[in-house]
C-alpha cells in the first residue's frame, strides 16, 4: 500500500505538487489566527476561513462535474 501511495506522489509534476501544498497555507494561516488572534480579529478570520473552505469546496464540485459533461 506504502509504495502505491509513493507512485501517486511521484506521479504528480513538482510544480502541481508545490501549488496543491502551496493551497494549505492560507487554511493554516487562518487556523492559527481564530486561535491566537484577539477578540475581533478572531472573528473575521473564523469568516475568511469558512468562505476559504467553501470556495475550494465549490471549485472542487466544479471539477467533478467539469470531468463528467461530455
């Protein structure tokens, strides 16, 4: 199973590979912010953060329908 999920990771071109781990930094970011962040700017970023989380959710959804039209 180890050396399957090795092929899938070699498999991706490093520049695909940089931009997907590039993508987790504003997640991250955000995750930090609601926690270390004082009382207002807490709140805004618990808001950027849902909104991040669902624009890649409707761009994902994007690219299932995208690869299953004709």
């Amino acid at each position: 199973m180890l050396n399957f999920i090795n092929f899938i990771v070699n498999s991706i071109p490093p520049l695909a590979r940089k931009l997907g781990y590039a993508g987790l930094i504003p997640f991250v970011g955000l995750a930090l912010m609601v926690q270390l962040a004082p009382t207002p700017v807490n709140y805004v970023s618990a808001e950027s953060l849902a909104g991040y989380g669902a624009m890649i959710t409707a761009f994902m959804g994007a690219l299932h329908w995208g690869v299953n039209l004709p």
